[in-house]
C-alpha cells in the first residue's frame, strides 16, 4: 500500500498528539509543578516525617508482599502446570480474579471479612488489627498483585517442559534439590519480571488499600494514600505533586530496570 | 539384569502394557523395538521409575525396586530431545550426579574430564548446551548418565531427534561404547534398522505386549509370527504364506521352477506372475509381480541375476521362495 506523505504526517501527529495529551502532559505538568520552586522545596516537601514515613510504609508493604508472591506464585504456577488434581480448573479461573475485580471491592470485602463483626472479625478482640492495620493492607495489595508471578512463570514453566525435572531425578536429585539446581535457575528470568511487575503495582495500589487503612499521616499513610491526603485533605497542592514525583521516580527506576531485564533476556 | 514381571499399565481406556515380562540379561544391549503406542516407552520409563506400574514387580540387579523412586534405582536415562540443563556447561552438566552426592571436587574433576574423553567432548567443557550440535548433545546426555556408573543405561529413542548421516554414525560409536563400558543396556526404538545392527538382543513389543525376544538374527530368520517378520524387513505375499522379497527366486523355466521347489520343505510353492515394473536400485534391482491370483508383490534380485534373466515388463516368471528362506503361514484371521 502506496501511503502518501500527508496521510503518513497526519497518522503520525494523531498518535503522537494522542499519547502527549492523555500521558505526556499530566506528568509534564506535575514535573514542572514540583520543580517550578527549586529542588530544595521539593526536598524539603518530600523529607517531612509524614512522607519519610509514607515511603518508608510503601517500601515495607513491598518489602512483605513481593517475598509471599514469590513463594506462592512459583508454587500455584508449578501446581497449574505439573500437577493434574480436582479444582485445578477453578484455581486456573481463581488466579485470574484480582485482575477483574475492582481494587475497592476487594477493599470492602476484607472490611467484611477481618472488620469488627465479620467472619473472622474476633480476632480483633486479640489485639491483632488487621483492617486499619498493617496486615489489612498487606493482604489487600496481595490480593491485587496475586497473578503477576503466577502468569509470568507459567509459560516459561510449560516452554522447559518436564525432560529436565526428570534427567535430574534420575541424576539422584530430591525433588527439592531439582527445584533449586534446575528449575529455579530455568524460570529465573520469568520470576524477574513478574517480581517487577508485583512492586510496580504494589506501590502504585490505592483503591484497596485506601479502605482497610486508618491513613494517619506518619503511621498508616502509604505514597499514595500521601498524595491523596496532601491534595485532598490539606489542600496541599505542592506536596501532592511533590510526592506524586516520588512515587513516579521509584515507578519509573522498576520499569527502567524491568527494560533493561527485558533486553538481557531477550539477549539470551 | 534387569526383570520385568507381569507389568501392567493402563492410562484411561488405552492398555500401554498388558501383562508384559521380559529378563535382560546383565551385560547385553537390549533393544525395545516396536511402532509407536506398542508400550516400549512405557517399559522403559517404568524400569527408570518415571512411570509407575499398576501392576507388576520391576527388579534391577536382583534388587526389587517396583516401589522405589528413580532416585535410588541406580539407572541412567537418556532421552529423546536431550534434556540438556541449558543454563550449565557442558562440564556441569556431565558432573551434575556427582554434584549431588558429594563427591570431592579432584575426584569430579578427573571423572568429568575421562568421560567427555570417552564420548569425544574433550574442549568442549565451558561450553553451553545452546552452542553444541544435536550430536554433541546427546553424547554430553550420555556422559552425564554414565558419570553416576549406573547399574543400567536406558536410552528413550536417544537419535530419534537426529537426521540420517549423524544418526549412523552415533549408532555404530554407541556400539563401541557399549563393548568398552559393558553397562546393561536397555535402547527404545521403533527403527528396525537400529534395532538390528546397534543391539545383540531385540525384544518386539506390539500392542502392549512382547511378540518375541531374541538374537537379532533369530528374529530376522526366524520370526514367530508375521508381526515380528513385517516389522523387522520387507515382506510379500508368495502364495498363503510371507517371503522376505530378497529371498524370491524368479525363474523362467516352470520345471526348473518346481524341480528347485520341491526340495524346499513347506515351500509356499511355485507361483506364476506377470513382470509389472523393473526398478534399478542400484546394486540390486527390484521387480515388481502379479500373481495368477492378482496378488502383487515385489521380489528383490541381485543385479546379475537380472541380467541373466533380462526381465521385461508384461512377461511370464515363476516365483519361488529359497531354500531356508523365513517363510510365515498368513494368520487366516488376519488375512485381508
């Protein structure tokens, strides 16, 4: 197909034009916002204790969740691959939940769940909070970044195939020691990029998080809830654009270092 | 030695190994010949202990091993498509079972070095799987097996994945190796060209079940029954019994044909056919007949014999099988 010069510029100015307005300006705009006053305000709006405590917060809700996402996303994906059992099936569908459920939802069916007066709602009475607690957000944003690990080794678990589990047992390895000396090493690249993904979206999470969090500033305030609180609640306008930045920075440092993975395995 | 008694295996409604036993004996090369769905794979991955039996007891140098894991079956597999661990060396691949049972480092090292010797790998240590030939896998496969000094080496169809040339060449270095290394020896195939000059002993699997096991010649010559004789060569059809078509005598004269004939005990007869087709194979030529009874079949002669008989399409020979010739009585039940 002969295209001509003008309809080439035209289609080229659409999605151009398309992606600067819908992306490119908004974080223009924050950026310029947040630097428009000098880098020593932005310092000082993202060094307040509220938002060392926020980052500090978002760090060790990925710090927590990536390491359980890992176990239980290698081990559901070698059980949906390897193994034939009952509910195999539903599991397949289960997986794939958190994608299709609004993050609220999730949010408010942990409320009824862990929250005074739901199914497990007792163990409040203990002293151990989990809605408006630590553990309600952790189990919120594990709830949302579930599939990414499962539905990255997957594939690469189905592409090695079992020859090699096999070869190695009848090398005289353990089930575990053919995990860790063949398997493990052969969906290593897999693993990367879901881990990538699960702290890309555990940081970025809000809806869930928003509703089992109490949101004091300096104790259960995660980045986003920050940005939220700073913009909606203080009329901060500054420090939610400067702490928007921030939350961008580290977004964008894993999605740099998940290009460059992307390359290296590419390169393999 | 390696025994199999009255093993059963079923997956869903398809039986994979009906009520099969089977003794290899220590030392030999034994070859699992068969098409594919007869069970031969299913044997083979059963006495390795990656596939479980439903019924049936699988004893490996004396040692009841029916209920042990491959772990401790002491058993090297080779399979098919390699099973290479891509992200090793060559040198780590080879030392992987030594690896995992501890062995010190020197003593690794030395035994790593004396098999990539053996399997002609030697230099190619510090590479990767991805950077070697089919070839060069299969016998890095191989070392790796043997590194563990198994009992018994059981080889899936180990140059099914290999073209032609490579594949001839593997076979007959297999064969070396094995009349160095001496390990029990137990090959799965479905090639009866491989079969017959890779193994000195071929057990014929059909349906689950063994057909007959034997000598290599033995099974040639003298085949029990015309499953066996059609799966190991050409066969035709010479009257109501099975001839090898190279062992067809075609002659113009018809006394000549039954004087020959009648010295040939249970002989299939003398059968007249018209020549269809002469093709030159080369060195020999095969010729192509119909019968009276509008049976075709194909008989092999020698080049020389050819010329003597300067055959033409559309003229009459008589056939006749030669003297102990395999001849099998076609199974009236099987008949077509």
């Amino acid at each position: 197909m002969n295209t001509s010069a003008t309809t080439r510029i035209g289609l080229r100015t659409i999605a151009l034009g398309y992606l600067l307005v819908l992306i490119g300006l908004p974080i223009g705009v924050i950026l310029y916002r947040t630097f428009e006053p000098g880098l020593a305000t932005f310092y000082a709006s993202i060094s307040t204790p509220a938002a060392i405590s926020a980052l500090n917060l978002s760090l060790l809700i990925v710090g927590i969740v990536v390491p359980i996402n890992v176990v239980f996303g290698v081990f559901t994906a070698i059980a949906l691959v390897r193994w034939r059992f009952p509910g195999r099936g539903v599991l397949q569908a289960v997986v794939d939940l958190p994608f299709a459920v609004s993050p609220v939802v999730v949010g408010v069916a942990l409320i009824m769940l862990w929250g005074a007066g739901g199914w497990f709602g007792a163990i409040e009475g203990t002293g151990f909070r989990v809605i408006f607690g630590l553990p309600g957000m952790v189990i919120a944003t594990i709830f949302v970044t579930l599939p990414f690990v499962v539905r990255e080794v997957e594939p690469v678990l189905h592409e090695i195939g079992e020859d090699q589990e096999q070869a190695a047992s009848t090398l005289g390895a353990s089930r575990w020691q053919t995990f860790w000396r063949i398997t493990l090493p052969a969906i290593r690249w897999g693993l990367t990029y879901g881990v990538v993904l699960t702290v890309a979206r555990a940081l970025g999470e809000f809806g869930a998080v928003i509703m089992v969090s109490s949101g004091f500033p300096g104790v259960s305030q995660t980045l986003t809830l920050l940005v939220h609180a700073r913009y909606i609640d203080d009329h901060n306008t500054y420090g939610a654009y400067a702490a928007a930045t921030l939350l961008m920075g580290i977004a964008l440092l894993v999605l740099l270092l998940m290009t460059v993975l992307d390359r290296k395995r590419s390169d393999r | 030695m390696i025994t199999v008694s009255n093993a059963r295996k079923q997956y869903g409604t398809f039986t994979a190994l009906d009520d099969v036993s089977v003794e290899i004996p220590r030392g030999s090369l034994t070859a699992l010949l068969g098409p594919s769905g007869s069970g031969k794979s299913t044997l083979l991955r059963s006495i390795a202990g990656l596939e479980g039996l439903d019924s049936g007891v699988v004893t490996i140098a004396g040692r009841d091993v029916t209920k042990e894991p491959p772990q401790r079956r002491g058993i090297g597999f080779v399979f098919q498509h390699y099973a290479a661990f891509k992200h090793m060396t060559v040198r780590d691949n080879v030392a992987f079972g030594l690896s995992i049972r501890k062995r010190p480092k020197a003593e690794i090292a030395r035994k790593v070095d004396d098999l990539l010797e053996i399997v002609g790998l030697e230099g190619f240590q510090h590479r990767y799987p991805a950077q070697l030939s089919g070839g060069q896998r299969q016998r890095m496969a191989l070392a790796r097996a043997l590194a563990v000094d198994p009992e018994v080496l059981l080889l899936d169809e180990p140059f099914g994945a290999l073209d032609a040339k490579v594949r001839a060449d593997l076979r007959t270095w297999l064969r070396r190796l094995h009349d160095e290394v001496h390990v029990t020896t137990v090959l799965v195939t479905h090639d009866q060209e491989e079969a017959l000059d890779v193994s000195d002993r071929i057990a014929v699997l059909n349906r689950g079940r063994i057909e007959q096991v034997g000598d290599p010649v033995t099974l040639y010559d003298r085949p029990a029954n015309d499953f066996v004789m059609g799966f190991l060569g050409s066969v035709a059809t010479l009257g109501d019994q099975l001839v090898r078509p190279h062992d067809i005598v075609l002659t113009r004269d018809r006394a000549v044909a039954l004087a020959e004939d009648a010295k040939v005990p249970g002989s299939p007869g003398v059968i007249e056919a018209v020549v269809e087709r002469v093709v030159r194979l080369g060195f020999e030529v095969r010729v192509e007949l119909r019968a009276d009874s509008g049976e075709r079949f194909a008989a092999q002669i020698t080049r020389r014999d050819a010329f003597d008989l300067e055959l033409h399409t559309g003229e009459t020979v008589f056939a006749r099988a030669a003297h102990r010739s395999s001849v099998i009585e076609i199974d009236p039940a099987l008949a077509i």
